[in-house]
C-alpha cells in the first residue's frame, strides 16, 4: 500500500469512528448527516427528527 493509499484509509477510519460516536443533542438519534456548507464549513442535521446544529 503506498503512503497516499495509506493516508486515505486513515482519513476514512476517522470519519468512520466520528460517525460511530455522533449522535443528535435534541433527539439522541444516531441517524446523522454531515452538511457541508459553502465556505467549506460543516454542520449536522438529524434525519430522524430534523434538528441542526454546527
């Protein structure tokens, strides 16, 4: 595996392990969808019950 592959696996277990532990503050849903916005900022929307939140 080259390092670029390497660094891309690594990217993805952290996303995979950011998702794993994300969970709406309203509803306490796991069902979470990372927004991104324009300014290349990001925030968070439930897909259970609709809350946002950054």
């Amino acid at each position: 595996m080259s390092a670029s592959s390497s660094e891309e696996a690594d990217d993805l277990l952290a996303t995979a392990e950011v998702r794993a532990r994300l969970s709406c503050p309203s509803c306490g849903s796991a069902h979470v969808a990372q927004v991104l916005g324009d300014n290349g900022g990001g925030s968070y929307v439930c897909t259970a019950c609709g809350h946002s939140w950054s």
